[in-house]
C-alpha cells in the first residue's frame, strides 16, 4: 500500500461532523497521547504492549494528517516527496541543523 491508497481508504471513516477543525485539534489530542504513553514507559518500564500501543498512537496521528492534507487537497505521497527533497536540499547545504524554514 502507498500512502495515497491509504489515504483514500482512510477518508472513507471519515464522519461528516470530523471537519478540518476536528482533525487540527484531535491531531494535537493523538500526540499528546504519544507523550503520555512514553511518560509512562519511562515511569514503568516497557510494557509488553509498548510498541503495539505506540504503533495505534501513531496510526490515529496518520489518521488526522491524512484528513488535514485531504482538506487541502493535497497527497500524502506528495508531502511526503516535498519534504524528503527539503531535507535533501538541507543535507547538501549543510543546514539539517538550526532553524527558519528557509535554509
């Protein structure tokens, strides 16, 4: 599967009511359920469900950026392109590290 396929086939769970608001805010809600699943693998030890628990996390963060890129109109694929050749661009230049957008 590509991620556009993925993308397509996602959309299809979308609710009407889970508008680009919904994903904007649940995208931050899905992270923050990442963190706290870490915090507790730090303050417990890894649980035998850790990496099963942190590979859900990060589906539903897929989830809500497929929905986000869909209402924009835009693909994963090409995100996922246009930020590979950004990091290429960085890594030539010798500006992977710092800050700015534009370096």
């Amino acid at each position: 599967m590509n991620l556009n396929d993925y993308q397509q086939q996602a959309m299809g769970f979308r609710l009407a009511s889970a508008d680009t608001m919904y994903a904007l805010l649940n995208l931050s809600a899905e992270v923050g359920e990442l963190h706290s699943l870490v915090a507790k693998s730090i303050r417990d030890g890894m649980k035998e469900q850790y990496s099963e628990n942190v590979q859900k996390e990060l589906g539903d963060i897929m989830w809500m950026l497929a929905a986000i890129a869909a209402d924009y109109n835009m693909s994963l694929v090409d995100i996922a392109q246009k930020n590979l050749d950004k990091l290429t661009s960085r890594k030539a230049n010798g500006t992977i590290q710092g800050e700015g957008d534009e370096r």
